[in-house]
C-alpha cells in the first residue's frame, strides 16, 4: 500500500475515464462511460421542468425576446414593456403564479439569462407589487385586473435618499383626515424622497405601492404600504414629482427619484393587511405592538423576492456556462507537437476553472431548490394551523410557525447572497475564458454582469442581509447548528460524505470562532459588534455552504444510473475540495486533515477535473438552456460563420 496515499485517504485518487461507473475499493466512485444529460435535468429541477421551466424555455425562445443590436436607453426600456406584456399573456392564472413561490421562482431563472431590465420589471410588478397587494388587500377592497392584465404596471416606493436598509425609520407620511376620511401623502425633506424606483415615462400607466408612515390624531403608527396612482398616458399626476436617474450601465430600466407634495388618497388605499386596522373615526388598532415588526409585516414579500433574484442570477450563471464550456470545447489553439492544436479546454487550467463553476452553479441550484422548500414548508404550516382544528393544536401548530419561519427567513438570507455572489464569480470566469468574444453583446456572456451586480444589491444588501442573518444565527434565531457528533464520518475516507463532515467542521470552527469574539469585554455595543462582525459573516458562508452541500448529495442519491451518479458524486467533490481548500490550515490545526492531506489538495482537484473533462458538454447540456434563448454564435458549430462577409475577397471566383 502507498503510504502517501494511506496519509492523503480522504482525497480521490486520479481516474483515466472511460470504461463503466464503479466502486473503487477506497470508496470513491470511478465515473465512466456516458453521461445521461437528461437524468441531470431531472434532478437539478427537482423533477418538474416540464411543469415549472418548459414553458418558458419554450416563450423565451421566440423571436421577440431575442437580442437586438444598436437599440438606444429608452428604445430598450419600452422593449423590456413589451416583453413583460408578451410573458403576461402567456400566464393562465397571474394570481396564482404570484402567490406560488416556486412558479415566480421559476419563471425568474429563464428570465435572467434573457434580459435584466425584463427581470427587474418582473421582479417588481409581480412579486413586490402584486404579490403585497394581493397579500394584504384582505377586504379585496382593490380591483387587480388592471394589474393582472397589465393595462397598468406596478411599482413600489419603499427605499427613500436618506434611507436604505433602515427603512423602517423612513419619513415619507400619510396623514389621516377623519374628517374626510382619506390620507394626505407628503415628502417632507430632500431625505425622504423616493430613491430608485421605476417610476419613469417607460411602460405607459402606473400605480406604485409607497411605503410611508402612518400618522393618525398626530401619534406616528408606524410604516404601511399605501397604493397611490403614479402616472398616466400624460405624465404624472398633479402633486407627484419624478426625476430620471443617471443611467445605469447595462439597464434600461427606467429608475427615478420621487416624491410628493400633499397628494390626496382615499382610505382604500391605506393596505394594513391582518396587523392593523384604522375605524373611519381614525381610531388605531394593531395586534402587533412593535411598529418596526407592522413595518416588516408590510414588506413581507422582500423574502420571495429574495429567491427570484436568486433565481435570475443563477439563471444568467448556468447560460454563462453553456457558452463558455462550448465555445471551449469549439475554439481551437496551439498545443505542443501538435500541427493542428487543440481545443482551448483541453488544457488543464481551463478545465479546472470552468469544471469548477459549473460544481459551483449546481451546488447553487440545489441551494435555491432548499431554500424554495423551506417556504413552501412554512406556508404548509400556515395554511395548517388556521383550520379547524383544536385550540392546542392551533397554539402548538403557530409555534412550529414562528420556529420554521425563523428557519426559512435566515436560509434564504444566506442563500441569497451565496448565490449571486457565485453567480457572479461564475459570469467572470465565463467572460475571461470565451477571451474577446465575451465581450461582445452578441454572445451574451458580459451582458449578465449588470444584471446580477443588480442582485446583489436589490431586496436589501447581500452584506447586509447576512449581517442581520449573522446576529440571528449567533442568538439562535433561525439557526440549529449541525450536532457535533456529525463530524465523526463513518465508511471510506474518501466517500463524499466525509468531505460534507469536513465542511460541518468548518461551520463548526467559524460558529466557535464568531461566539469567542462576541464574548470580548467591550463596553460600546457597536464596538463588541465589530469584534463579532467578520466571523459571524464567515459563519453564514459556511452555513450556505453545508446547506449546499447537504441538498447536492441528497441529489446525487435520487439519480438511479451508476454512470450519471458517478459523475454527479465526482462534481460534488470537486465543489467541496475547492470550497475546503482555503480553510485547510484551520483544519489541519484542529487536527481535521493531515499534513500530507493537505498537500494533495491541489493535485487532487486536478485529477477530479480531468475525469469530468470528458463530460463537461454533458454536464452543461443538462442545464437545458435552448439555442433560441442563448443566441450567442460562440455557442454553436461553425461559430466563425456568423462573421463571414458575402463580400470578402475569398468569395471571389478565381478563373482560369
């Protein structure tokens, strides 16, 4: 027996490909032969493409939505209109995609690799818009076919100048007159005025909901969502200023800043949903004593959101990918004693960064699948606990409520800003491997980067988010941390579920390390804060990535062929090697890895990569991204066709 081996057992040994998938004898499986694209559909969407994804796979492939060259701001801004009216149509029921979490999910994935100002304007109208709308209209008081037919687009103004992610201490009010029983609406600083929403002259008619402070018999209620009518054919109704943005590189979305000047608004539009109620003799009630908490009730739908923006950004990382491991596999180069070359990923750098993105998209993917569960289990749990059922069932069925909604609330945080931040990374190593041509619009590639640099920012900061969902997790709010006994991997060190004890491990460490820090003597808050702050966030990466983790080899156990597992099972390890490996010295100081373990990381991750290489198309193809969406030349056969010129000088015929 190799006694370098014997040290280095939890990495795999090296594999030549080929052959059929089996169980080497140190546990690691030996994938081979080839790799059923169609089995990897499956589980990466859960096994409900054709329900959630085919259509859309299908609209988005006509010729409307199709990249269009040399347009201008505001000529790409009422196309992104058009679009949306055209996804509209095809919606049989637009209450119902916007009330189930994992259609509006879905849709967003398809969305994001086709067009970021369609994907924002989605964003917006359904899930902030009507999404609260419908939420918290529980009178139905409202008529929403305007809005469900897209007669009229909705918006919504909650971020104001001076406020951001503190938007619960926002300024902009809403006075009650008992008298006439209505809502005087007014923007009464430069800080209050509306920052970023697409209130422009694009789209044609619009309403927005405008988060601003209730204020009844002169006592501050707190901060509810209030539908107020923006704009008509002819420009914005009497009392409501809009002001254009500058612009944004690679958006057309039509941001604004707004505000109000004493603009009058009958009761109905005050939406309060089941937290508070207001007599038409202006006397205040709510079940919810925190004005802070009636403020996050109202903009409930920021955590859909969170998961569409996911899902978007994602979208755009997976279409990333199928360029790039295609064009790689088309553009040829030089190679040593070679007179023809070879293609670009033939050669090991390129796949080990590509191989490792496309690891990292489906660690991504099976993230968001998680986290979409999670919310899907805590609306089961709502819609459960509001039967008819027995007073102690009711009471114990809301504790299980407010224990999975903390749950759910910190895993889409986490995922959120896992996700894009992947996403985003996985775009930029897709643009530098497609060289030159991923800069160009045409293939699609440098187009994503605005997109998802949007997500990361829009439905609160991805640095903020998990800053707050840093402080739950380290109070226990939301948080159950593995059992420590979950690291004591039983079977072949090198089986892949002793590379997910690695990463409970490393949870482990950061969770330690974060609690240490917090403990400090400090007698300024903010200062004791500061000394949590940086562990706490690694806590939350490596939380994301053990979530991740746990939901991939769950998936890699539902595919029933050995060659596909095998695969699958070789892509897990080489996303949780390259995750692992910056955190090697921690581990190796807590006696988790070996010297010589650490050593082989590198080369390990090499080996991995070259038993994929084979399967790479095959890996990229299961992302089932269609050419009618993609549109890039780079990714088809003979891509240097689309730059041929009928005119050039080798069309000419040569006589005699």
């Amino acid at each position: 027996m190799n006694p370098a081996r014997t040290a280095a057992a939890w990495l795999p040994e090296g594999r030549t490909g080929g052959g059929t998938s089996e169980r080497t004898a140190d546990g690691a499986t030996d994938p081979g032969g080839a790799v059923r694209a169609e089995l990897l559909t499956e589980v990466l969407f859960d096994g409900r493409f054709d329900d959630l994804h085919r259509q859309w796979t299908e609209v988005l492939s006509r010729r409307l939505f199709r990249y269009q060259d040399g347009l201008s701001i505001p000529e790409r801004a009422e196309l992104a209109y058009t679009r949306l009216r055209a996804v509209n149509d095809e919606v049989d029921s637009v209450e119902e995609l916007v009330t189930a979490t994992d259609r509006l999910v879905a849709l967003h994935e398809w969305l994001g690799m086709v067009d970021g100002t369609l994907t924002t304007l989605a964003t917006v109208h359904y899930n902030l818009f009507l999404g609260s709308l419908l939420r918290l209209d529980r009178e139905h008081a409202i008529d929403p076919t305007p809005f469900t037919r897209l007669r009229e687009y909705g918006t919504v103004l909650i971020t104001e100048l001076g406020y951001g992610n503190n938007a619960a201490e926002l300024e902009t009010t809403a006075t009650h007159r008992p008298e006439t029983d209505d809502f005087v609406l007014h923007t009464p600083t430069a800080g209050a005025q509306k920052f970023m929403p697409n209130t422009g002259s694009a789209g044609g008619r619009k309403s927005g909901l405008v988060a601003a402070r209730l204020i009844v018999r002169g006592q501050d209620c707190g901060v509810f969502l209030f539908l107020v009518p923006l704009r008509d054919e002819r420009g914005p109704l009497p009392g409501i200023r809009v002001r254009p943005l500058s612009e944004i590189p690679g958006s057309a979305v039509d941001h604004a800043i707004t505000s109000f000047d004493r603009v009058v608004v009958p009761r109905t539009a005050l939406l309060a949903g089941d937290h508070a109620e207001l007599t038409a003799d202006g006397t205040f009630h709510s079940a919810v004593g925190s004005r802070r908490r009636r403020f996050l009730r109202s903009i409930q739908r920021v955590t859909t959101g969170k998961l569409c923006l996911s899902a978007a950004a994602l979208g755009g990382a997976r279409a990333a990918l199928t360029v790039a491991v295609r064009y790689g596999h088309r553009r040829h180069t030089f190679a040593p004693a070679s007179r023809t070359g070879v293609p670009v990923f033939a050669y090991r750098c390129h796949q080990t960064r590509l191989l490792g993105a496309v690891a990292r998209a489906y660690a991504a993917t099976f993230l968001l699948r998680e986290a979409v569960h999670a919310c899907g289990r805590g609306d089961d749990r709502v819609v459960a606990g509001s039967g008819a059922a027995g007073r102690g069932t009711r009471v114990e069925a809301a504790v299980v409520d407010v224990a999975e909604a903390a749950d759910a609330e910190v895993l889409v945080a986490a995922a959120k800003g896992w996700i894009t931040w992947q996403s985003r990374d996985i775009v930029t190593e897709c643009r530098e491997r497609c060289g030159a041509q991923g800069l160009l619009s045409a293939n699609r590639v440098v187009d994503l980067f605005a997109p998802i640099e949007s997500t990361i920012t829009a439905e609160g900061d991805n640095l903020v988010i998990w800053t707050k969902a840093a402080a739950d997790m380290l109070t226990g709010r939301g948080y159950r941390p593995p059992p420590p006994d979950r690291a004591a991997s039983a079977g072949p060190p090198t089986d892949s579920h002793h590379l997910l004890d690695l990463l409970v491990r490393h949870e482990s460490q950061c969770l330690q390390h974060a609690r240490s820090r917090l403990g400090l003597p400090s007698a300024d808050p903010l200062d004791r804060w500061n000394h949590t702050v940086n562990p706490a966030l690694e806590l939350v990466d490596a939380y994301g990535t053990r979530r991740a983790a746990e939901a991939y080899l769950a998936a890699v156990g539902r595919v029933g062929d050995a060659t596909t597992r095998g695969v699958l099972d070789q892509l897990f390890r080489l996303f949780a090697l390259q995750r692992l490996a910056p955190h090697a010295g921690t581990l190796l100081a807590d006696g988790h890895l070996t010297a010589e373990a650490v050593r082989e990381l590198r080369p390990a991750v090499d080996r991995i990569s070259a038993d994929l290489a084979p399967h790479a198309l095959a890996l990229v193809e299961a992302f089932a991204v269609p050419d009618g969406i993609l549109q890039a030349p780079i990714a088809t056969e003979g891509y240097a066709a689309a730059y041929d010129d009928p005119a050039g000088p080798w069309q000419a015929v040569v006589v005699g």
